[in-house]
C-alpha cells in the first residue's frame, strides 16, 4: 500500500480535521506494516509545512502556487491525481468536511477508483481491509469493501483519536503542472465574522432549538456560550425559521461536530440533529418534556423549563 493523506488549508492555516485524515493514515499503515505520505497544497504556506511535518509520515509533498490560494475543486484534483499517478499512491486519504465532499469524489473519478466517504473505522473482512461508516443518521454502521485497485476515502473527523507524534518526512517540492483555466475563477469567500470559536472544532457549543420560541433569545444563549467559552450551534428548525444562518445547523444536513461538552437547549432530539452530535463527549440536555428524544442520548438531562434554567445557569458560573 502507497498511502497518500491530502491535508488542507483554510485562510492561511492548517485544518484541524487534517489530524483525523493522518490519524487513518497511520492505522491503515500499521495494519500492512507500511509508511504514509502527506501533501500540502497553497499558495504562501510558511510555518505549515514544519507545523504538519510531526507525524511519521515518509515523505511531505508541497505544492504552494498561487492557483492554490483559494480552495478551487478542479486545480486541487487535477495536482492530487497528478502527484497519486507520478509516485503510485493507491490509497488517498482526506476528511469529510465541506471541500473534500466537493473534490474526493472528483478525485475517485479522476484515478478511476472507488471511494468511501465518512469512514469511523477499519475493519477486516476474508482477510480484506474493509471500511467502516454510519448510515441513517448514525443509527446503523455500514462495511464497505473498495474492489478498485486504488481506494479513496474521506473520514469522519468526530470519530478518530488524535494522530501519534512521530518524525519529520523528507519534503519535496512538486510541481503539480496546473493551471487554472477560464472556466472557473474564484470570486468571494463570504464568512460569519464571529468571536466565539469556530463551531466545527470549538470543546464547548451551546446549541439552540426550536424551544426558545424566538431569535431574542439567541441573546441569552450566546451569553451562556460567552461564560462557557463556547461557540453556538442550532437545529435546523431554528435556521429554517431564520433565526440564525446555516453555518450554525449541526447535523445529518448541517455540521458534525465532535465538542468535549454540548448544551442541548429546547433540542428535541431528532435522528437527523442527534446525527451530528455523536462525537460528543457529555452532552447536557435541557428540556420541558420528560420523553423528548434527546434524554436518550444525553449524559445529563434536565426537565425543566429553559427560561428558568438557562438565566440561573449563566448566573451561577
Ligand atoms: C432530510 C432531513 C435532514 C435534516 N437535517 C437536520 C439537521 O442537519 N439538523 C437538525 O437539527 N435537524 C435536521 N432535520 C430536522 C429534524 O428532523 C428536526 O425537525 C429538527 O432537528 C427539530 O429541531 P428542534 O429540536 O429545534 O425543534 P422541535 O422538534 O420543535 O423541538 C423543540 C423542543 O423544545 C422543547 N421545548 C419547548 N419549549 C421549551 C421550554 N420552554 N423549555 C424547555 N424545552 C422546551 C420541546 O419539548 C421540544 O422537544 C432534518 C430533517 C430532514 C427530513
């Protein structure tokens, strides 16, 4: 096996999620005793190169051209299949989140390979590396075996451990001979501008359901999220309702976020929500009704009535 893990950049920085990725390199390396190589595609990468080089892995490719300054699907494709091809990579590994949905499977087409997405674990099976994902909002697991000769896989960043610490790989420059032609440009990145932390890998969200009845009371929530040092997060009720943008619904169709503690407020608890919440380490519900779904899944379950608990909460810490 040739492994391959595609780290990404976001405005200047290294992603988080990048450790999951490396983390399924490593497990999928040890498993056949083999080494793992890592790319790194920007434009002006500075310390990120040095800052991802301590992992063990053998070699760190670096494409820094300003084509890669901004996240693009085609350019990104057509390099990382380039560099796959050139050194015979036949398992390439990325993190499920919002760009590598976009340009795995762009990449899966491009190296004529199966691919898996969201994968929690490998598993054997008839002595075969098989992969392991979460269908129907996490409520079954799935085995997936890639009958391809190359595999591609995204992986699920809220269910795999940290990466090990291990040596510096030699760094390559390589030129990955792309240009981005006229039929697409990058025009405008447009962000929520936010003090709190960023709600895909903030340890604490306050999420905020339906139940607190109106977008006044995001005032109060966040004002709980500012004592915890928290980012806010939402259903998808109270974005449809307009109440706050999509970037803040977790979820099946929103993020999956994987905090060390999660405030579930006026949250009934549907498959859909409870699916981007299962990397939660406690979650802590609050919530009128006794049989509301959520107890089932939370750690510590209050029934009671958010507009006396949550003031009392943020006045008590
Ligand atoms: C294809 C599909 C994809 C979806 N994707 C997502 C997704 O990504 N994320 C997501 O969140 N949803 C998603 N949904 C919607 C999901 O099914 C639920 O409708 C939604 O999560 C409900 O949001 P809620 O819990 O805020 O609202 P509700 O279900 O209305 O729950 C409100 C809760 O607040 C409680 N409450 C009310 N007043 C008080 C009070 N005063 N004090 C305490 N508790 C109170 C109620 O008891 C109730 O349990 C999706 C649905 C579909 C069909």
């Amino acid at each position: 096996m040739n492994i391959l893990v595609v780290a990404e950049m976001q405005l200047g920085k290294l992603k988080p999620s990048n450790r999951a990725s490396i983390r399924m390199a490593q497990d999928l390396a040890k498993k056949d005793g083999d080494s793992f190589s890592m790319v790194l595609l920007g434009h002006q990468l500075g310390d990120a190169a040095n800052e991802l080089n301590r992992f063990g892995a053998k070699k760190l490719f670096v494409i820094d051209a300003p084509e890669f300054e901004h996240y693009l699907a085609k350019p990104l494709t057509d390099a990382v299949s380039n560099l796959a091809r050139e050194h015979g990579f036949d398992r390439i590994v990325g993190c499920e989140a919002t760009t590598a949905r976009d340009f795995f499977p762009r990449l899966a087409g491009a190296l004529d390979a199966g691919m898996c997405r969201g994968v929690s674990a490998l598993c054997e099976v008839n002595g075969e590396t098989c992969y392991q994902r979460a269908v129907f909002s996490g409520m079954a697991l799935r085995t997936e075996r890639i009958h391809t000769p190359i595999h591609v896989m995204t992986v699920d960043p809220t269910t795999m451990d940290d990466p090990t610490e291990g040596g510096a790989g030699e760094v390559v420059a390589f030129d990955a001979g792309v240009t981005v032609g006229d039929e697409i440009r990058f025009v405008e990145l447009r962000r929520a501008k936010s003090e709190r932390p960023d709600l895909s890998v903030a340890d604490r969200v306050v999420g905020a359901g339906r139940g607190i009845k109106s977008a006044e009371y995001l005032e109060t929530i966040g004002a709980l999220a500012d004592k915890l040092g928290a980012a806010v997060g939402a259903t998808r009720a109270v974005v449809d309702a307009g109440w706050l943008p999509n970037e803040f619904q977790v979820g099946q169709t929103g993020k999956a976020i994987a905090p060390k503690l999660y405030f579930a407020i006026g949250i009934s608890g549907a498959v859909q929500h409870a699916a981007g919440i299962r990397g939660a380490k406690t979650i802590v519900a609050i919530n009128k009704d006794a049989e509301a779904p959520i107890f089932k899944i939370a750690d510590i379950g209050i029934v009671a009535d958010l507009f006396d608990v949550v003031p009392q909460l943020i006045e008590g810490l």
